[in-house]
C-alpha cells in the first residue's frame, strides 16, 4: 500500500492500492482502540452476502517479526467493505467517525 488518501485523528486509515482506495484490518484496529483478533473475527462474523464479502475483504498474511516470522493474518478491505464493518462499531470512536462520514457524504452531496 501507498499514498495515503485519508487520515482519520491522525491515524492513517486509508492508501492507494493498485489505483482503488483501501484499508486493513490492522489499520482499522489501531485506529479504533480494539485487538486486531477482535477485528477479524467481526469480519469473519458479519452478516452480509458470501458475494459481498468475496469483493471486499482479501484476506492476506504479513511475517510477524515478533513471533520468529509467524505469519499473521489480516484483511484487506475496500471502502465498502471498510463501512459496513465500522458501522456496526460502537464507542466514542466510532460516533466520531459515523459524524465525519456523514457530514463527508453530505458535503459532497452539495457539491
């Protein structure tokens, strides 16, 4: 992943990928305050279509330097998939985001 598109608290949450926006679920875990064994099993537990899912979240494997070169599994997900997982967050965190995301949408609603 490269270029950063956006920073959310200054957490870098999103970067280009291959041209398309995208995040992962370690990105999503540091910016959101929760264990990343936390964030894949919400993704692994969500309740959309197996079509969906297949679009939206790859899921991938980085070495873990930490546990002698483990390797450690992470999802790499779209915008879609990045919102239907957040949304279903809760905590001040994820209010925040909510209110930024749909004061976002609403300003380029204007536009």
């Amino acid at each position: 992943m490269s270029s950063v598109a956006l920073s959310f608290n200054n957490v870098d949450l999103v970067s280009i990928d291959g041209g398309e926006p995208r995040t992962t679920s370690l990105a999503v875990a540091n910016k959101f305050g929760r264990r990343h064994g936390d964030i894949l099993r919400a993704i692994k537990n969500m309740d959309c279509s197996k079509e969906f899912a297949k679009r939206n979240f790859a899921l991938c494997f980085k070495i873990n330097d930490l546990q002698n070169g483990k390797k450690q599994p992470f999802y790499n997900m779209t915008k879609d998939g990045f919102v239907f997982l957040v949304m279903g967050f809760t905590g001040k965190v994820a209010a925040e985001f909510k209110e930024l995301y749909i004061n976002e949408f609403n300003r380029m609603a204007d536009k």
